[in-house]
C-alpha cells in the first residue's frame, strides 16, 4: 500500500482548484513556476489539457533542459495544466464534454449505472481558460501575453485546433498531437473553414501523430485477438493523414499561420504522449527558433 504520508512532491510545482465564472466543478490547475525572477516582459507560458496525465511529463522535461540551454536550446518558463479533482489521469466524463466542439452528442455511460457520455463544450471550456484560467496565472507570476503555448493529445488535440480556429489571437503557438478530427464526422473542418485570421507575429501550428496510429498497427498489436478491429478502425479516423493535410493547407495561410508536421517512430496513440509534450516543452520555451 502507497504510504501517502511521504508522497513525492515535485519541485517548483503547486496544485490549486479553481472554478470557472460560468459555473461547474472546478478544474485542478498544476503549476510550475521558475525559481528566478521573472524576465522583464514575464515568462513564457505553456497550458496543457488532460493536466493529470500531462503535467509530469512537462514539468519534468523542462526541469532537466531548461538548466542547460545551450545544449536543448530550452529556457524557463511557466507550465499551467488543467486536469480535474481525481487521482486518475483522465476523468473520461469531464474531457468528453470539455474538448469537444458543440454541438456534440450523447453516448451511452462508459459504465452500467454511470450516467450518459455528452460531447460539445468546447466554447465553455476555451471561455474559462481566456476569461479565469489566465488571468489567475497572470495574477500569481508575470506572464508574456506573447509567448503563450497551447497543447492537447488526441482529444485535447481536437480541442486545441477548436481554440485555434475560434480565438486565434490567444496563444502564439498551437500544438496538436493525435488530434481526433475525424470525431462527429469531422466538424471540426466546418471551423477551419470559417476560421478567423491569426493576429499577431507568424503564429505557429504544430501537428503530429504517432507512427503506429497510421495505416497499420504496432507490431505486438498484430499479436491481438481485436487486431482487426483495430485496423479498421484505424481506417475511420485516419489520424495521420487528416494530421498532415492540415498541415499541408494552413501553412503558409494569408495570415502568416506557419505550420509543421511531425510523426513520432514506434509510438501509439498513447504511448506518444511523453514525446509529444516534450515537443510542446520545445516549441513554448525554443531560446532560439
């Protein structure tokens, strides 16, 4: 049994809950911050969905680059992810209805006696982070309104292209890993389409997947009794493909949206988490581009 008594804490890093206006549960928001003073201009900021899961792999990618940055080229910065009251490290109910672009869709309870799935709060999630979520930080450390990162795997993915396509100006850089656009028969492309243009200085979108999340399986995934299954459902969501055509069409857009494309080798869609968050510690806190 864990001894919780001497639980390991990390270093630099607190952990609060905070509500949004709108109402709701709260969200638990983890936190790093340097040990310094802050630059005159403030830090840079990196804000990551699925906090739970997500927030050790950044804070501990960071903490071991930032001290040497003329050998990663990472210098410090703030991390806020916003993960959920629980020891688990996704609340499946809450991120279904908060990554999700509306209108969204009801699905049966992920357990018998659990209560139905709903989809589609995406506007009230990315209302929270612009009009509670932010300005808590800012008022806690000092923070560069020009260097703030946005990241999200799979349907944090999905959610960060959403935020990108319907607030432009409140992030500098994009990053999308595994983005599950294909979910409720792509929808998500009705906002590209009518996306609003990006202010600012060359904004900049990072998309990428996994390699084993393209048209075959991992190798021991061959080896499963739903092997099938799994290659057929592969064929629907086409995470790769749809990943890289983005891409593809918002590089180099009028509004001088920058964009790049990226495949992780021998990773799923989960295990490709840790090296995808490492990209976003490189993309939010790069001293030189």
């Amino acid at each position: 049994m864990t001894d919780r008594n001497n639980a390991y804490f990390m270093p630099g890093t607190s952990v609060f809950d905070l509500s949004s206006s709108a109402g709701g549960a709260p969200y638990r928001i983890f936190l790093s911050i340097p040990a310094g003073p802050p630059p005159a201009e403030g830090w840079p900021l990196l804000v990551l969905s699925d906090g739970n899961a997500t927030f050790p792999f950044a804070a501990n990618s960071l903490a071991v680059q930032a001290p040497y940055p003329t050998s990663t080229n990472i210098g410090w910065g703030v991390i806020a992810a916003i993960g959920y009251p629980s020891d688990e490290a996704y609340d499946g109910l809450r991120r279904s209805w908060d990554l999700a672009p509306p209108p969204g869709r009801s699905y049966p309870p992920f357990t018998a006696d659990g209560p139905e799935v709903r989809t589609g709060g995406a506007d009230r999630f990315l209302e929270f982070i612009e009009a509670d979520l932010l300005p808590e930080i800012a008022r806690r450390i000092a923070i560069d309104p020009n260097k703030r990162t946005l990241f999200g795997h799979s349907f944090g993915g999905l959610f960060t292209l959403f935020a990108l396509f319907e607030r432009p100006g409140l992030f500098a850089n994009w990053v999308a890993a595994s983005p599950t656009i294909y979910w409720e028969d792509a929808i998500l492309l009705e906002r590209e389409a009518g996306r609003r243009p990006a202010p600012g200085n060359m904004p900049f979108l990072h998309l990428s997947a996994g390699e084993y999340e393209g048209d075959d399986l991992a190798p021991f995934q061959h080896q499963n009794e739903d092997a099938a299954t799994r290659l057929e459902k592969k064929k629907h969501e086409r995470t790769v493909s749809l990943a890289r055509e983005m891409a593809e069409r918002l590089n180099g857009t009028p509004d001088g949206l920058r964009t790049e494309f990226e495949i992780f080798p021998r990773e799923t869609h989960m295990s490709v988490l840790a090296a995808a968050v490492n990209r976003a510690i490189n993309v939010a806190f790069a001293i030189r581009r």
